[in-house]
C-alpha cells in the first residue's frame, strides 16, 4: 500500500515537507512548541501574583 504524501509545513512561507502526522518541519517544532507552553496554556497562580498580593487579597 503507498504511502501518505508529505506535506508542507505549516510555519508561513516554509518550503519544507513534513512527515505522516506532524504539522512542521524539524527546523519550526521546537519554535512551534514554545509558542504554544507559552500563549495557550494556563497561567500558574504562584508565578503570576506574588506574596505581596496574596497579603492584600487577604485582608
């Protein structure tokens, strides 16, 4: 049975082709998943308000 044709990476304006399943390239992964830890997912309450805030909140 033939194979899945490859296709193009989604990262805009790369020529590159990728395999079965992925979405970039090898060059764009990497830059592809940090933009995602980075944008989409949730804050950690302890990394955005500090001690200083918690005291306020409390009163």
């Amino acid at each position: 049975m033939p194979r899945k044709l490859r296709r193009p990476c989604r990262h805009p304006g790369c020529p590159n082709l990728c395999e079965d399943g992925e979405q970039y390239c090898e060059k764009h992964r990497k830059e592809a998943e940090r933009q995602y830890k980075h944008f989409t997912r949730g804050y950690s309450a302890g990394k955005r308000y500090g001690r200083q805030w918690k005291k306020i909140r409390d009163r």
